[in-house]
C-alpha cells in the first residue's frame, strides 16, 4: 500500500471519528434537556399564567389561515369561527343587549 493511500485513509478515518463524536454528544444532550424539562415538569417548576390577557386573539391554522377570532366587537366581545375558505361561519357577541337573535350569527359583522 502506497503513502498516499494510507494518508487518505487515515484522513478518511479521522473524519468519521470527529462525525460520529458530534453525533454522540449532539445525541446526550439532547437526552439530557429532555430529562431536564420532564424533571422541571415534575417538580412544578415550569410557570403557569393564571390569567392570559389581550386586546385580540386569533388562531391560525399550520398555513397560517385565520381558524378562530376572540376581540371586541361593536357594542362588546365577540367569538368567530372561520370556515376552510376563510369565511366566518359562526359568530357570537356579548354586549350589554338581551337580545338573543343579536348574540349568534353566521354573518360578518362590520370590523371583520
């Protein structure tokens, strides 16, 4: 075997020795934030609001569409469920009317 074939060799060797130590202490710690999150989760030290306040809330679905609408409407709060083309399909206000018919609807309302 010439010089140069073992050069390249031991080069080559070298070179998966140095992938497979990333790859193991990549591996550990990822083992270890996994424990130190389960043990975090356990011990109860991981905080939870008890109250989540915001002027508007809306979930979106994994592309990003507009699922859900929580805000103020005219005249109070509103709720609203958006269909698979993006369309309200459900609406509920809260305001100061005991009105029924004006708290459920499946029309947009004007600050949609």
């Amino acid at each position: 075997m010439s010089t140069l074939a073992l050069e390249t060799r031991i080069a080559t060797l070298e070179t998966r020795l140095n992938h497979y130590r990333r790859s193991v202490l990549a591996l550990g710690l990822m083992i270890l934030g996994v424990v130190a999150i389960g043990a975090a989760r356990q011990a109860g030290a991981l905080p939870v609001a008890d109250i989540l306040r915001a002027k508007r809330i809306e979930l979106v679905g994994e592309k990003g569409e507009r699922r859900a609408y929580i805000g103020e409407d005219v005249g109070g709060g509103s709720i609203t469920l958006f269909s698979a083309e993006g369309r309200p399909s459900l609406r509920l206000f809260g305001g100061a009317s005991p009105d029924l018919s004006r708290h459920v609807s499946n029309t947009p309302s004007p600050r949609s």
